[in-house]
C-alpha cells in the first residue's frame, strides 16, 4: 500500500510519528477512496496516544504554509495545508447512554478505535510509522466489502445503530453516493432501530439527507429510506405521497415514485441542490388538494399554489435555510405548471412574457424541471413534449431578447408616479404600478419610458 502513500505529507507524518515514538494510522475515507479510485483531500490520522502532539509537531515540520487548530476538548487537532485537511486523534473506545448519541470516551487501541468505525468499508487502515508504513489493516474485510459493494457495520449492527442512529442515515447515504447494497442483517437493524433516529438533531439529519439528494440516483437513498421507515419520521409530508386509490375504476399515479423519477431526471442535468429540491416538492401539496370529480376522474387543482405555500414550513422543519433558496424552490414550486400549459396551447406572447417576468433568471430552471415533470412511458408522448418544450424555449428567447422582461423594472417607478400625479403612499400608487405591468406584459405598450408615461397618463383620469 506505500504505493499509495507517495504524497510529501505521509514522509513527513512518518518520521514526526517516528521522532515522537508513537504508532500512527491513516485511517477512515481516505484508505476507502483509495481502493474506490478517488482522490480525497481529507487525510485522518490515529495515534495510539500522542495525537496532538504529533500534530503539533507535524506543523513545526511544515512551516508557516500550515495552519493548525487544537481542540483540546475532544483530544483532537487539525492540520491545513495547500488543499490538505489532516485530522488526528488518538485511538478511542467509546460506549454511549441510551438518551444520547455523544459516547462516553476512553483512550484505547487501534482495535478498539476500528471497532468504533460505522461500515467496514471505514475501519481500513494503514500504517505510517517506520516498522509498518503502507502496511493495510484490514480486520473485518472492508476490501472485500468494497469489491463486493456491500454496506456492513464491523460489530452487530444492532449495537452500531443503536448507539449511533445517525449512522442509519449514513449507510443509506453512502448505499445512494457509492451504488453499494446494505447488507441484510443490517437494513434489518436499520428498520428495527428507526425510532432512535428522534435523539439525533435535525441539522445533522439534514446534512445526511442533501447529501443522498446530491447523489448520482437519489431515488435509491429515499427508497430505502421509505422501506426502512425512517422516511416517515423524518419527512412525514414526502410520504404522504405514496399509494394510489381507484374509484369507479380509475386510478391516479403513485405520486411518490412519480416525484423520485422527476428527482432522477433532474439528477442527470444539474448538480444544483435546490432545483433538485424542487424538483422533490413540485407535487408535495397534491395529497391536500387530491378529489375525484365524476366528470374528470382524479384532480390536484391548485396543488402547485398551495405546494409553494408548504415550503417555508417545510424548509423551517428540516432546518434547511429561510433564505434566498428557499425562495428559488417557492417559486419554482409555484409555476412548475406553466410551461406545461404553454406547450400544450397556441403560446400568446403575454403568457410567455409573464412566464419570463415571474421566472426572471430562473426561467432554465424551470424549464429544466418542467422537463424533468415527463415521466410517461410512452415514447411518442415524450418527443412531442420535448418538441413542444423547445417551441416554448424559442419563444422566451425570442420575446426576452425583444422586451427585456426578465427581472423587469418599471420603466416609470413608484415614486416618479407619486411625484407626476402628486400622490401620497397609497393604493392608487399600487394599482397606477400594476395596470403599467400588465398593459407592458400583455403587450399593449412596448417596455419604453415615454409609452409607460402616456399609458399611465391616461390610466390616472380612471384611477386618480
């Protein structure tokens, strides 16, 4: 394995190791990464003793490019250099109280400090002290587990699960990033523990969740998150989705696996997490808004209106950020039917022009999860959608490139209003301002300032 070990940082880790007299490992993601054939920047380093000192020393050796933290508190230190993060720390073993998923902590030894690893696929390491650099410890067959792509706790995974339950969370993350198959016994355990998943605070639940949104499949992680039953504890409103219900003979779509295809196709184009976001709640409010009409069979009106009303509920819930992003999400939410109904329908300019002043520089996006939304089987179907989307596409383009609707800015603001008509803060301001947008979206005026002049002249003798 020193093969792999041909970095200047391991040479200097190796003798600072040696000079201290202390037993050194890397050990964790970055031995895994090697045998997955992926490059990783994060290095973490085990000590049996010593591991601050050892960092310590390591950023003697390094000079002032290196920069070092101490966390005393936990017995751990962090070295930084280049595009290096170093953890060390020294060999633990931990035991944990029932109510509580911080362990009680006792230097051990590298035995102990494997056993703590979540997967096997974690608990490789390898050494870096002079006796045994590059030499692999491999006790519970991680390498193997890695050729065979199986996800397996190192000790009984009842035990592994229970003391840590954000590591249900994990081993589904990493089943969804690596392709992996979560041992039997395991998911089993996964199922068994779902409950403990309460002492584990929502940040951290979330970061696991972004982090199976962001992979190459997402709908793998939330389909066993679902089979697992963890997904009802954590996103009960997601799983209000599942099921179908026929009446008189018609059936809507399972509006569960519906999303996660939508989710799956968004995943091909973008990495961006919040149009894959979007792409999770398009259809969330359709089991409030669902009724079946004896004339149209199923029906989810309003579902995108009140779906974007969800969000911020949603987004406060889960922890994720109440700003400028979960806007984007709200309002892709909300028009995700608009482009819809523009392909199926002669495109007016003014519906166009509208799509562009409440898309503004999102209107790719959207288009992207409109895109997205077609998850029919029939072949046919999927091209004319696609060909009609792309009429839609041209049109934007076309009427953006000769009105300048996207982020759109009154060609007369409110003020100036206040100041022609001699008007104080009030309605009439606001409507003097709304029928000026609507007259340029609908196309009556062109967006100029002296045509916005003369319309808002004659409006105010209706208005004013």
């Amino acid at each position: 394995m020193d093969k792999h070990l041909t970095h200047p940082i391991f040479k200097t880790l190796s003798e600072c190791a040696n000079q201290l007299g202390v037993d050194a490992y890397v050990i964790g993601g970055f031995v895994r990464d090697i045998y997955l054939g992926r490059s990783s920047k994060d290095i973490d380093v085990v000590t049996i003793g010593k591991g601050i000192e050892l960092a310590e020393l390591v950023h003697q050796q390094l000079g002032h490019e290196a920069h070092l933290s101490v966390f005393k508190t936990f017995g751990t230190a962090q070295v930084k250099i280049n595009d290096l993060e170093i953890e060390f720390v020294g060999a633990r073993r931990e035991s944990y109280n029932h109510d509580s998923r911080k362990p009680i902590v006792e230097n051990g030894s590298l035995t102990d400090d494997q056993n703590r690893r979540d997967f096997t696929i974690n608990a490789l390491a390898i050494g870096l002290s002079k006796s045994n650099f590059g030499k692999l410890l491999d006790p519970f067959d991680g390498v193997n587990d890695i050729e065979c792509k199986i996800i397996r706790t190192p000790l009984e995974p009842d035990i592994t699960y229970s003391d840590d339950p954000l590591r249900m969370m994990r081993a589904i993350r990493f089943s969804s990033q690596l392709g992996f198959t979560i041992e039997e016994k395991s998911l089993e355990a996964i199922s068994k523990n779902k409950n403990r998943i309460s002492i584990v605070s929502k940040e951290r639940i979330t970061d696991e969740l972004n982090k199976i949104i962001l992979s190459p499949i997402p709908s793998v992680g939330f389909k066993l998150l679902s089979d697992t039953g963890l997904l009802q504890l954590i996103f009960p409103e997601m799983m209000k989705l599942h099921g179908v219900e026929t009446i008189n003979g018609k059936s809507h779509k399972d509006n569960f696996y519906h999303t996660l295809e939508v989710l799956d196709n968004v995943a091909k184009k973008s990495d961006n997490l919040w149009l894959r976001w979007s792409a999770i709640l398009h259809d969330i409010a359709k089991p409030a808004t669902k009724r079946f009409e004896t004339d149209h069979g199923w029906t989810f009106h309003g579902h995108e209106d009140k779906g974007a009303r969800m969000v911020p509920k949603i987004f406060e819930s889960l922890r994720l950020p109440l700003n400028e992003k979960m806007k984007y999400v709200q309002k892709l939410v909300l028009l995700h039917l608009r482009p819809i109904v523009l392909a199926k329908t002669e495109i007016s300019d003014s519906a166009i022009r509208r799509v562009l002043f409440e898309a503004g520089d999102d209107v790719e996006d959207l288009m992207a999860l409109c895109e997205a939304d077609i998850t029919t089987k029939n072949p046919n179907k999927v091209k004319r959608y696609l060909q009609n989307f792309e009429l839609v596409r041209d049109r934007l383009k076309e009427l953006e490139e000769k009105d300048k609707i996207r982020n759109w800015q009154p060609p007369v603001s409110g003020e100036e209003i206040m100041e022609i008509f001699q008007l104080q803060p009030c309605k009439k301001v606001g409507d003097l301002k709304n029928a000026l947008k609507d007259a340029i979206l609908d196309g009556v005026i062109p967006n100029e300032r002296e045509a916005a002049l003369a319309f808002l002249s004659d409006k105010a003798k209706e208005i004013v």
